[in-house]
C-alpha cells in the first residue's frame, strides 16, 4: 500500500486505541457538528455517504414501489431492483477519484458505505424472500 493511503501508526496502534480511533471516525461520520472542518475530507466523506446509501436507495425505492402499487412491474422485478439500489454504491464510490476528490477521501467513503451497504444487501434479499 502506499505511504500516502496508509499510516504505519495505525498498523502499531494498541487494540484499545484503534477501537477508540474507530468510534472518534464514526462520530465524525455522522456529526452534525461541522466545526473545523474546512480543510478535512469528513464533509465529503458525510456528503456522499448520504447521497449512495440514503438519498439514492430512497428515491429509487420510493419510486419504483408506485410502479409496483400500479402494477406496472412484478413482485420480482421490483425486488430485484430495490436490493440493487444498495448493491452498486461500493463499486459506483471507486470512481470518485477522476472527478477529483482525493484517494484518502474515497478509500474513507466506500470503505464506510461497504460496512452499511453489504449488511443491508443481505437483510433485503432475506425481507424480500419472506415477504414478497
């Protein structure tokens, strides 16, 4: 890996310590407080978080469960693709770095939509083959 994608004191860091680096990383994921941030790469990391695993799941899912109520798309269809709104976010974030957001902030992003997005995957094949 290369000197700038990865810190040597990570990879020497105590369980303990990388468990509480872990948890500052989330916080700063999710926070609401945009203090100091104006030379960091977490609003990026928060922005397209939100728009692959929230906003683009949404609008699709929404969407095409009225073309679903009409009657517009089957049962199977209509599975398939709302699975699918989370699936392509992992691969889709790769490409982040030839419309210039740097490689730190786009290992960050799907790094983190990876760990919400596969668990998710699994729990909608499972809801969609029980319930529909």
């Amino acid at each position: 890996m290369t000197k700038e994608l990865w810190d040597s004191r990570i990879e020497a860091m105590p369980l303990g310590e990388l468990r509480e680096l872990q948890l500052k990383r989330l916080k700063k994921l999710f926070s609401l407080n945009h203090e100091d941030e104006e030379r960091d790469h977490w609003p990026w990391i928060r922005n397209i978080f939100l728009l692959t695993v929230i906003i683009t799941p949404l609008v699709i899912t929404v969407f095409f469960s009225l073309l679903f109520v009409l009657n517009a798309i089957p049962t199977g269809w209509f599975a398939v693709i709302a699975i699918n709104s989370f699936l392509p976010i992992t691969s889709t974030n790769m490409l982040l770095v030839s419309y210039g957001i740097d490689k730190k902030t786009t290992i960050l992003a799907v790094t983190w939509t990876t760990i919400v997005c596969v668990p998710l995957f699994v729990l909608s094949i499972f809801a969609f083959s029980m319930y529909l």
